[in-house]
C-alpha cells in the first residue's frame, strides 16, 4: 500500500499514542479493514493536489485501541451517506468482470 501511495505522490503520517499499541481484535480482520480504508482514502484524494493521507492510533476513553484513518480527499456526498456503512455498498463503479474470467483468478 505504501508503494502505490508513493507513486501517487501521497503524503503519509502516522501517529501513535503511546507507540506501542496492541489491539485484542483479530489482526486479519483488522488488516482488511484498513487496506479497505486506504483504498478508500487513496480514491477520495485522487484529484487533490497536495494528497495527504493520516493513520492515528491511541486508546480512548475506555482504554481501548482507537484506529483513525483520515485523508483530504472529496467529501461523501450527502445523498448516500446514509448508505456509506451498509454492507458491501460502493460507489466505485468497476468494468463488468465475466463469470469466466472470474473463475480464472481464483
């Protein structure tokens, strides 16, 4: 992921809050998630000049790990931001992919 967000020419940050952090959640799970969040934040900031993503992390109140990832991208437009946290919802639109060529990449 940091090899595609320099060759964007996207600025990165991170911060951690004390440094060294552990989360008791499934670390795979936790993975997908954030490739999930910088493939978003990474498409949010595609048409920005000065592209900036940021990944914080620090306990909260509750002394449970807190993972941020923000960017300077576009803002999700108010007409589906109701529909931004449903499963599987997208507005990424992608080129049809066959049923065969589906199965070749498995």
């Amino acid at each position: 992921m940091r090899n595609r967000m320099e060759k964007l020419n996207i600025g990165f940050n991170t911060s951690s809050d004390p440094e060294t952090l552990e989360p008791t959640a499934d670390k795979e799970f936790i993975e997908q998630v954030l490739i999930n969040l910088f493939t978003n934040a990474i498409d949010a900031v595609k048409d920005i000049h000065e592209k900036k993503i940021d990944l914080i992390s620090r306990l909260d109140d509750s002394g449970r790990v807190l993972i941020v990832v923000s960017d300077n991208g576009t803002c999700i437009d108010s007409e589906i931001l109701d529909k931004a946290f449903t499963p599987f919802f997208t507005i990424i639109k992608r080129r049809p992919v066959s049923v065969s060529a589906f199965h070749a990449k498995l």
